[in-house]
C-alpha cells in the first residue's frame, strides 16, 4: 500500500511517521499508558 501510495507522495513514509508526532492526548479518544488504560471519558 506504501508503495502505490509513494507513487503520488515521495515523502508518505515521513509523513506518517510524522503523523504520529503531531498526536494531542487530550483530543484521542482512548489510549493506553503503561499498562493502563485512559478514556477521554474519565474526567467526566
């Protein structure tokens, strides 16, 4: 999928990794940390 997708885009494979840079916790709708398990639920 990389491939095909490369062929368009030749920096999809940063893009990506990048993507996952740019991740705001507080926006995410779960997640785990630590063996733990957090819901954008839990504060409210």
């Amino acid at each position: 999928m990389i491939a095909e997708l490369k062929k368009n885009n030749l920096f999809i494979e940063s893009n990506i990794f990048k993507s996952v840079e740019n991740v705001n916790l507080d926006t995410v709708i779960a997640y785990k940390k630590n063996g733990t398990r957090h819901n954008f639920l839990d504060e409210y």
